[in-house]
C-alpha cells in the first residue's frame, strides 16, 4: 500500500501540481518582468520549507531553454523585448516621435508592465520630464480575469488617484444599457459586497486600528465605491423600460425545476417581442451543457434557436482531445497518457467520474487485470472498456481511419464530426508517404503546438446576440455584450463566490494548491515593488499567500456577478434552487442522482430583501 500510495503521489505531482505551477508562474513572474534567476534569488525572502518559488524557477528556467531550443517566443516575451529595445535612446526617441498620444481601452486589465510600456511610448521625447500624452479608460470593477492571468485592478485604482491628485480623472458614471432597476440591483450589489468586506476585515483584524479610511476602501475591498447613473433626460439614447418588474429573483426546488421556469419564462418573452435577445450566463461550462440537454427541445416546439457558445470553443479543442487519445493508443503503458485520454473520456461523460490516479498508478492492472487483482467497481469496469475499445482500433483500423473513428467514440455531433473530418483529412495529406501512426500523431503535434487549427464553424460576437435566441455563455464570456433578457442560475455560495478548494489526491503536500500559493507570493512582490519603488517586503509563507490567493478570487468573483447582472437591459432574473449537485464537474445531468442541499450565494436572500417586489414565487414547488 506504501509503495502504491508513493506511485499515485508522484503521478499527481507530474500530471496535476506541478504542471500547474508551471504555468501559473511563468506568466506571473515572466511577466513582470523576473527572470528565472531573479523568481529563485526571491525565494530566499519567503519562509516557505516548501521552497515553492524555487521549484517554479526551476520550472521557469527549462521554459526557457526549451523555448531556445525551437526558436519560440511567447506574447510575455513580446513585451520583454519592446521594453529592452526602448531603453536604446535613439529608438525610443523614434517611437516616441512619431507617437503623438496613447489610448488604451479596458485599463484595468493591464500589468505593471504593460503600463510601463505605454508610459514609455506616450513620453515627449523633446520634454522627458513632462507627463505622457496618456489616455487610460477602464473600470476596475470589471476586472475580471485576475485569477488567470497577471492582471490586477490594484494598479488601475492607483493611476486613477494618481489622476486624481493631479485634477486629470474623468469619471463616467452614467449607463444607458440597462433599465433603472436593473442598474439599481447592481449599485446595491457593490455597496453591499464592499461593506461586508470591510466588516470581515475589522473583525478579523487583518489591518491594523490606525489605517486611513483610504487604505481601507481603496486597497483592501473588491469594488471602487462607484454607482451607475441612469442617462439624463435629455439624452438621445435613454434606459430601456423595464420589462415586467425588470428584475427577478427565483428560489426553486431544485435545478430541474430551475429550467422549467426559464423555459416558460422564455417562451413568453419571445411570444410578445420576437424581436429581443436573451441569454443565460453560467459559471461553469457544465451548467451550459446541462442546459442545453433540458432546453434543447425549444427549438421544434417553440422556433426559439438555442446557441451554445461553450460548443463552438470546444471545436478547437478537438485537435488536442484527439492527440492526448492517439498518445495513449501509442503507449498505453504511460501514466501520464493514460490519465489524459482518461480525463476527456470523463469530460464527455463517456465515463463516471472517479480517482483516476488510481486507475493509472498501474496502467497494466487497470486494463488487462490478472486473477489475482480484486474485482474492479463497475465505473472502473465501465473506464476499462472505453480504453480497450480504443486499443483494439489501432489493431483493428488502419492509421488513416483512426481520427474518424476517435469522433465516433468520443460521440462529437453536428459540427465537431465536420471538424474532426476537416482534421483527418489535412493528415492524411500530409501523411501520404508515411502513413503510421506516429507519423500522424508527430503531424498533430505540430497541428496542436505551432500552427493551431480553425474549426468548421467560425465565431463572430453578432452570433451571441442573435433575435428570437437563446444564448448560453458563460459569465467570462458575456463581458462586453448585452441583451435584452439575463437570465443567471444556480446561484449557490460553493459556485459563487466559491471555497477555496485542494483535490483529495494532492493534500499530501499541505492544505493549499502549490500554484494559488506562488500566485500570491509573486503578487506580493510585485506590489511591494509597486510601492516600495524596488524594495522587496517579506514574502507570504504559504498559508497565509493560500488565504490571500482566496479573497483575492472571493473579491474577483463577485465583480464577475456584477459584470453578470449588467449584461441584462430589460430584464434580469436571478435564481438559487434548494438543491442542486454536490459539485458541477462530476456532474451528468442524471435525474436520479441525490441533489444535494444548496446555500444560495449570500448576495441572493439580501436583493430578495432589498428588492421585495422581485421575489416570486415558484409555481413548481406550491
């Protein structure tokens, strides 16, 4: 059992954590700027045994000799290698020269070094020590994608006070997307999240007693204390009319009864205006699927068009899907191969969701069991099946039929079989003369890593929006688009905000994820810089840069809520049914599976509260 617990370990570590660490700290450190030697000398300031910021250098510092070794750069390097060429006095004044001004849209998701990149180039070359010709717009409570990449709405607020200070803030408050009570919920929504943050941080103690009013509201809360304005009367374009009460709030008996009232509740509002849009906005890609399976039928019965967005992206997901499942034909003696082609089969819920650690520890006791392995669960059995089928293809078919085969398997439809064909296609051409197996997956490599392939269906934003359609999305996706009709369920707390989460099998490392904690501690270097004007402050020990990384993606996802509800111009409906599944990922849409009791997300009972005229009742459950 040892042994076998040391395999599932270090399978972990390769396949999950590390993985993992690697890409989150090459893009934070890379870029802000830190060289791999630079990440290494900074782990010397954390009390960290984990030595976490040290094995990401280690990481970084291959990136980096692999990246070499084929000639390769990567966007981070792009603004590495602008900034290192402007140092040169003679070009930076070229550029300068012929720059008369910068504008930058959507500020609020740059990095401190992409700022520096525009201050640079915005600079009189005549007159240095004049300010840029800069233009920054943004609004920091739209920042939305700090947990995914090195942005960080810290820096924005700061140039804004900067601005401030120096009488050049411009602030744009009014709105005319949206109906007054839907811009209402959404003002309500800010002050309250901010003033139960700034609760949270008194009780906690977590800043001392004698900190400004400034520090307090500007540094340490996820929203800038800023309301929407309806436009004045006078303008050309006013604020849509409500339709009905334009907003409403729904606590259903569960999920299935969740689309049921969004079914009905569709159906009417495209009865009396066909002309309008609509969309439901998800947290999770899961919740789209599982919509789209409830709601599918709209289509025949109703003419309403369902359009899931998540569909269209998974068609270039397709090469890589087909590539990871050709790997493990090829060597299914691989853990590493086994537990990816494992993982999609899971993702398409092909197979029931399960520690697949285990199952790939010992990949030969997984597929060909002897006499003496104990017998196998029937999800195990069911796993077994689809991986031996896949094997006896490549016995079975000849290299060229593989790929089709591999979109049957896989159940692809509609445009995905079209792609998948597209795909096999370009192989085979380019395979004529050697057509093996490993001819073909070396191709896809290629396919996958450097050139990218584009699917059958192209994408475009006018798609979204669509008359007399239901668009499904996700609320990341949604940001910059609007309709008429929002429509946001399964507001539950474990989805929104969420709990900061380690899976079962990496806890043996600690209580925290290896990445989030490096995320966190190049954060803290980087805004101590910021401040400090290069001196470095000490560095979070693991714990504490865990429960950093979570406000920080407590803080993000309630503006990715906010952003959610101001997506909606005539009507907002919001929902958190009573029960719901334990956890969406493992989730297969099976009627008969236990719902679990849900908490909604703490924001729901207080708009209920607030909005007394939005609370309705569900017919379904009277």
């Amino acid at each position: 059992v040892g042994e076998e617990q040391k395999n599932t370990s270090s399978i972990v570590l390769r396949t999950e954590v590390l993985p993992k660490l690697a890409h989150v700290i090459i893009r934070e450190a890379k870029s802000s700027g830190f060289s791999p030697q630079e990440v290494a000398r900074f782990s010397e300031y954390s009390a960290d045994h984990y030595n976490i910021l040290g094995i990401g250098a280690g990481l970084y510092k291959q990136y980096e000799k692999v990246m070499r070794s084929l000639d390769f750069i990567d966007y981070d390097d792009i603004t590495l290698a602008s900034l290192r060429a402007l140092e040169n006095t003679n070009i930076r004044n070229r550029w300068q020269q012929e720059t008369f001004a910068v504008f930058e849209d959507e500020a609020q998701d740059s990095s401190p070094l992409q700022e520096k990149l525009i201050n640079l180039l915005a600079q009189d070359s005549n007159h240095s020590d004049n300010p840029p010709n800069l233009i920054r717009v943004g609004d920091p409570n739209q920042a939305i994608n700090s947990t995914f990449t090195p942005a960080d709405p810290v820096y924005f607020n700061r140039f804004c006070k900067h601005c401030e200070d120096q009488n050049n803030l411009a602030i744009m408050n009014q709105a005319g997307r949206s109906s007054k009570v839907i811009i209402d919920a959404a003002n309500f929504t800010l002050r309250w999240v901010n003033s139960q943050w700034v609760n949270e941080i008194k009780n906690s103690q977590k800043i001392e007693s004698n900190k400004t009013s400034f520090d307090l509201t500007k540094e340490h809360i996820p929203f800038r204390q800023q309301d929407i304005h309806i436009v004045k009367k006078n303008d050309l374009e006013l604020n849509p009319k409500s339709v009905g009460k334009g907003l409403e709030i729904y606590t259903p008996k569960d999920i299935y009864t969740t689309v049921k009232l969004i079914e009905k509740r569709v159906i009417k509002l495209f009865q009396n205006n066909p002309e309008h849009s609509s969309a439901i906005l998800v947290r999770e890609n899961r919740q789209s699927r599982f919509l789209v399976e409830n709601l599918a039928h709209l289509s025949k019965a109703h003419g309403i068009k369902i359009y899931e967005v998540g569909e269209v992206e998974r068609f270039s997901k397709i090469p890589e899907e087909i590539l990871k499942i050709l790997r493990f034909i090829d060597r299914p003696h691989s853990a590493e191969y086994s537990k990816s082609a494992l993982e999609i089969l899971e993702k398409r819920d092909l197979i029931a969701t399960q520690d697949l650690n285990t199952l790939v520890t010992y990949p030969e006791n997984f597929l060909y069991p002897n006499p003496l392995i104990k017998e196998q669960k029937q999800e195990v059995l069911q796993a077994r099946h689809y991986c031996c089928n896949l094997l006896r293809a490549k016995l079975e078919l000849p290299s060229y039929q593989l790929i089709p085969f591999l979109g049957m398997t896989l159940k692809y439809t509609g445009s995905e079989l079209a792609t998948v064909q597209k795909l096999s296609d370009r192989i085979n051409r380019q395979i004529i003369e050697n057509n093996s197996l490993k001819a073909t997956i070396k191709t896809l490599q290629e396919i996958v890593s450097v050139e990218g392939f584009e699917g059958v269906e192209e994408d475009n934003e006018e798609r979204y929006t669509k008359a007399n359609q239901l668009t499904i999305i996700t609320m990341h996706k949604a940001k910059g688009l609007d309709w008429d009709y929002v429509f946001i369920p399964f507001l539950h707390k474990d989805v929104l905000p969420g709990n900061p989460w380690v899976p079962t099998a990496a806890k043996f490392l600690g209580d925290f994820a290896f990445a989030e904690v490096a995320r966190a501690q190049i954060r803290a270097i980087v805004h101590s810089q910021h401040i400090t004007q290069g001196l470095i402050r000490e560095i979070p020990e693991p714990k504490k840069a865990w429960e950093e990384a979570a406000q920080l993606k407590k803080a993000e996802e309630y503006r990715l809520l906010y952003v959610a509800m101001t997506r909606a111009k005539r009507l907002l409906w919001m929902s958190a049914a009573h029960l719901g599944p334990f956890r969406w990922n493992v989730f297969q849409g099976n009627k008969t599976i236990n719902l679990q009791p849900k908490i909604p997300c703490p924001i729901i009972p207080i708009l209920k509260e607030q909005f007394p005229e939005s609370n309705y009742v569900d017919i379904y459950q009277v």
